[in-house]
C-alpha cells in the first residue's frame, strides 16, 4: 500500500508540473519555472512566522507572492539593468533562494522546516504524513489531498484560460491585437507555476521539482508538433516517471525522488535517439537510406539496355 501512495504522490506532482512546463518550454521560459521553484522559499518562511504555522493556504500565499515578485524582478533587470535574461533569472533566483536557506537555517529552532527536505525533498515519508481529523479519524497520506487540490486547480486554469494562453504563448502581438492582456496571463502563468511548486515542495523538493517542470515537457515536445497531444503526453510521462522512479529507487534503495529524476532524463534521451520525428538516429538512419536508394538508382541506370534507334522512333512515333 505504501508503493500505491509513493507512486500516486509523484504522479500527482509531475502531472501539473509538466503541463505549466509545456507553456514555460514553448514560451522559452523553461528556467523561469527554476527560478520561482527556488525563489518561493523565503516566501515560505516568512508566511511560517507570519501565521505561526503550515498549513498550506498561508504557505500557497507567502510563495506565491515570492512567485510574482521573481517574475517583476527578472523583468526589471532585464529591461532596466539591462541584464540578459539568462543573468537575470540567475542573479533573482540564487540570492532570494540562498535568503530562504539562510532564514532556515539561522531560525532552525524556530521554524518546523527542514532543509534536506526543503532541498531534496523525501517522498518516502509520504505514507506516513498522515491527515487525521479532530475526532482522530485517518483520512489518509496529507499530500495527496494537497496535491489533488493542486491538480484541480492547474487543470481548470488550464481548461477555462487556454484560449488565452495558447495566444500569448505562440503569438503574443495577436494576442495582444485582440484585445488579450499578454502581462495579466503572464503574470497568472507565474503565480500558477509558484502555487504548485509548494504543493510539491515536502514530496521532492525544491530542486528536484525542476525536472519535472522541465523534463517531460520537453520529452514531449520531441515527440510530437501538436500542442494538445503535447499537454496529453507530458502528463502520461508524469505518470511514467512515477512508477518507474519509484521501483527504480527500491532496487537501487537509493532516493526515490532522485530516481523519478533520473528516470525522466532517461526518457528524455531515448525520445532524443528514437523520436519519428526528431531523433538523431531516425534522421541519420534516413539519410542513409536515402542515400542507398539514390546509389541503387544510379546502379539501375547502369544496369539498363542500350536505347536502340527503333526504341527511340516507337517512343516519337516515326516508327515504320
């Protein structure tokens, strides 16, 4: 039953991670998702001394105010610094991650925040992380119903905005002739990416929800140039990425959440050799085969009788 809640945790975490990287990918913003996955922690533990406590609605709000204030800063040393984007995003998210780190570390007494788990996450502790209710009945793993929420949540935004984010993430001055606010949708696609990034913070943790943020997508993204298949395919390898990393991780009894990492790059590479469309090996096997049809050719041409005159007059029709 454990390897049941594991797998359906990482599941539930990779499936919304991976459609917002489908638009974070496509908008080539991909390390964006990096920065506000690490950016939100001091957001975290400021929400934590806010309101003395974890529970997710002041988490949510804490990283995703952190979440929007990552997103103005790495725009405003872009345009205003005129910092690449690249330095940018560098510059905002390591000195507001190290913040979070620091905070944790200095007030470790203070705040029930772990910084292995913080980092690294431990989905293995998922079964016993247990939501039990004040008459003390036992609802079951806490991070599933967490999740579970998350999921709904990025699903209807996805649902009920994709219009609106299709636009703005394939042609913004369309978009934005139409009458759609590229910055509103921006700036909703940002603060959608910090909220599921703490729902995913206490199953594999700050660096590792990078992969899944970034991995299936663009394992997707080799496999087919249709963006609904692509959203439909980066949630079936979420789910892929589960089970495999779980049962990868028991035979190496190593991290699990590690494993599912490892797994995705795994996928991703076969995708790079293999795709139909975009594999390296499948262009170049291709190309050869090309090449050995063109040489058959050739010799086919060589192989041919002599054209005779009476072949040449039948051809014309000044044959007799």
């Amino acid at each position: 039953m454990d390897a049941f809640w594991i797998i359906l945790a990482g599941t539930l975490v990779a499936i919304p991670c991976g459609l917002l990287g489908c638009y974070l990918i496509l908008r080539n913003m991909a390390m964006v998702g990096d920065a506000i996955s690490h950016a939100v922690l001091p957001g975290i533990v400021i929400a934590f001394f806010v309101s003395g406590t974890r529970e997710p609605i002041s988490m949510l709000l804490g990283a995703g105010i952190l979440g929007i204030l990552t997103t103005f800063l790495i725009e405003f040393f872009h345009s205003k610094a005129g910092l690449q984007t690249d330095a940018a995003i560098g510059v905002t998210f390591t000195w507001l991650f190290a913040l979070g780190v620091i905070l944790i570390s200095v007030f470790a007494g203070q705040v029930d925040l772990d910084q292995e788990c913080v980092l690294y996450g431990e989905i293995a502790y998922v079964p016993i992380d247990l939501w039990i209710t004040g008459s003390g009945q036992i609802m079951g793993p806490r991070v599933i119903y967490l999740m579970g929420v998350v999921l709904l949540v990025i699903l209807t935004f996805i649902i009920v905005g994709y219009k609106q984010l299709f636009l703005t993430t394939f042609d913004p001055n369309y978009a934005a002739a139409t009458g759609v606010s590229v910055g509103l949708w921006h700036y909703l696609l940002m603060s959608a990416v910090s909220f599921t990034t703490v729902g995913a913070f206490e199953s594999v943790g700050a660096i590792l929800v990078v992969a899944l943020i970034i991995v299936p997508p663009a394992t997707a993204y080799l496999l087919t140039e249709d963006f609904r298949k692509m959203l439909f395919l980066t949630a079936g390898l979420g789910a892929v990425v589960s089970f495999l990393g779980y049962h990868l991780a028991v035979w190496l009894d190593g991290s699990i959440a590690g494993a599912m990492s490892v797994v995705a790059g795994l996928l991703f590479g076969l995708a790079f050799l293999f795709s139909p469309q975009n594999g390296i090996l499948v262009k170049k096997h291709g190309a050869w085969s090309s090449i050995g049809t063109k040489d058959q050719g050739v010799r086919d041409e060589g192989t041919k009788p002599p054209h005779t005159h009476t072949q040449t007059q039948t051809q014309y029709g000044h044959g007799a």
